[in-house]
C-alpha cells in the first residue's frame, strides 16, 4: 500500500492507512460502542447462527440484490428503515454502498 497523507483535514502525518493512528482512535470513539451502531449481543448471536449454517453447507443469497453469498466474506444486513430489523445475509458490496445512506 502506498503511503500518503492523513485523511484528517490539516494532519501533516504520512501513513499506510487512511488515517494516522490518533485520528483512527478519534474516528473509532466518535462512531460509538458496537453495541450503539446495532451490532450487540443479538445481531453476533443472529450472525454466528447463519455462520454455522453455512459452514454445514447451507447456501444463502443476498438479501438485497439475489446474488449467492460468500461464505468467507458476508455481512449481516440490517433494515434500511429501522435498524432492530435483520433481513439477512447480504454480500459486502451491497451492505457497504447503503452501510451510510438515509434512507
């Protein structure tokens, strides 16, 4: 990875990542507890039980889009609308291009 600047606003850091390690802490605290961004105890339990099934060969699509989903590489997606809902597995692209919209 090449190195380059921080992607703080005004950090002179050159770093490997996208942000020097003071601004990562910050950027972390700032978005809160697991828990408050809805990854608590339920949604680990609710992921660790679609994990199991598919590790028994179980396969699942995307909930969102209908593609087959990596067993290796998934996300739990939650409901664009209220977030204590859980639709299912959804593949990394899907879950991650909506992951900061308002819906």
């Amino acid at each position: 990875m090449a190195r380059k600047p921080c992607a703080e606003p005004g950090c002179p850091t050159i770093t490997d990542a996208s942000r020097c390690p003071t601004h990562a802490r910050a950027r972390d605290k700032a978005r809160g507890s697991t828990s408050a961004r809805g990854y608590g105890p339920d949604h680990r339990a609710m992921r660790a039980a679609y994990q199991r099934r598919m590790d028994r060969g179980e396969t699942f699509e995307c909930w969102r889009c209908g593609d087959d989903i990596d067993p290796e590489h998934w996300h739990l997606g939650h409901d664009d609308y209220d977030r204590t809902i859980y639709r299912g597995p959804e593949c990394v692209p899907c879950n991650t291009a909506t992951s900061g919209r308002n819906c």
